[in-house]
C-alpha cells in the first residue's frame, strides 16, 4: 500500500550515485572506448528492479481500487521525475509497459472511467455549476465559461497527460476513446439539464449551457493538432 517508498527509494539512489558515476566510473567507461553512460546503465539496472517489484505487487492489487489507483498515480509521478530530472531514455524499459500489460491495462481503463464518471457527478451536481469561477473579472471571462465545463475539459486534459507516455499508440487510441464516451456522456447530461430549461431560453442556465457547448468546441478544436 506504500509504492512511493521503494520508488522514492529508487530516486535517491540514481540522484546520491551521479555525481560519483560521472566524475569516476565514466572516464573509465570513455578511456576503455565504451559507448556505455554509466548513469543510465546505473538507473536502467535500478528500474529494472522495479519492473519486478510491480510484476508482483500488481495482481495483489487489481481489484481493490484505492491501492490500484495510488499504485498508478505514484508511478505516474516516478515516470515523470525519472525522465524529466534524471534524463531517463524513452528507449529503455519502464513502468508504462507493466501497465500496458493486457490485465493491467483494462483495470486502470475501468477505474479511469469509474473515477470520471464520479467527477462529472460531483462537478455537476454542485452549486457552483453554471457559474463562472471569473464573472467578476470582464476581460478574463469573454466566454462566459460555467465551471462545469472547465472542471471537465481539466479533466479531460489530466487524463491525456496520465496516458501520454504509454509506449504504443494503440493504448493511447483505446484511452482516446474513453475520452469520447466522457465526452458524449457530458453531451447527453447537458442535454438533459436544458430540456428542464426549455420554458426559459433566455434564463441564466440555459444561457450558461450554451456558453459551455461553445467553450467545448473551441478547445477540442484547438487540441485537434495534438497528435
């Protein structure tokens, strides 16, 4: 129930040894003519043992959806550190593929759905719904955004930035289409709450729905050149 700690572990270990890989082992390496970068060879060996570690821990934790979210979420976060501070490379194993695994893969779709599909509820279910988070603020708020549909697009945008770094393309198509089953789940509940409004086209909510439809549109719009 705890990943983070060997994770974190993993973390400090590759950032103590680099100093040390890069001042001594790695003249070594070079003066021997080797192409070998003693750091990545350092770190690869260490996530190979996490790639173990997770073959193990994951089947103990498929269906209880607390720890395999937070198993997912922490891994999310080493992936991030790993590549972006310590300069892993996309060629070497990591994590993503053990949650590519085809058991694995289904489960976190399933709870990714489940999860988003509790979002939606909440977001729509609050006070603040069809209010704008900026309607004090004119030059902010040209579109008149309520908050559910930007609440839903930031959902949406978590949700690519989580499955981005997936290695193939076809896993990343299979969360592409649950982004467009959340999308057209949005569109019918929207639908739903204006069918309430009919009576009143011109009233505040009504209005506020457009303004939300609108909103959607423009940003999928601007997403469609993010291959």
């Amino acid at each position: 129930n705890k990943p983070e700690w060997y994770l974190t572990q993993v973390l400090i270990w590759i950032g103590n040894h680099s100093k040390f890989l890069d001042d001594k082992i790695q003249p070594i390496l070079d003066k021997a003519g080797s192409s070998v970068n003693a750091g990545l060879e350092f770190s690869r060996a260490l996530v190979m043992l996490i790639l173990e570690k997770l073959a193990a821990d994951i089947p103990c934790l498929l269906y209880d959806d607390a720890l395999f979210c937070h198993l997912v979420d922490e891994v999310l976060l080493f992936e991030r550190e790993l590549y972006s501070v310590h300069g892993y490379l996309s060629s070497f194993p990591s994590c993503m593929h053990i949650l590519s695994e085809e058991s694995c893969f289904q489960r976190w779709l399933t709870v990714e759905k489940k999860f988003a599909l509790q979002k939606m509820d909440s977001m729509l279910s609050s006070e603040a719904a069809w209010v704008s988070q900026y309607k004090d603020i004119s030059d902010v708020d040209e579109m008149k955004v309520p908050d559910c549909a930007e609440t839903f697009m930031t959902l949406l945008f978590v949700i690519t930035d989580r499955y981005k770094n997936l290695p193939t393309a076809s896993r990343k198509l299979q969360f592409l289409g649950l982004q467009k089953e959340l999308v057209d789940d949005f569109r019918i509940r929207l639908t739903q709450v204006m069918k309430e409004e009919t009576r009143a086209s011109l009233g505040f909510r009504y209005c506020a729905i457009l303004n939300a439809v609108n909103y959607i549109a423009t940003v999928l719009a601007d997403w469609a050149d993010n291959v």
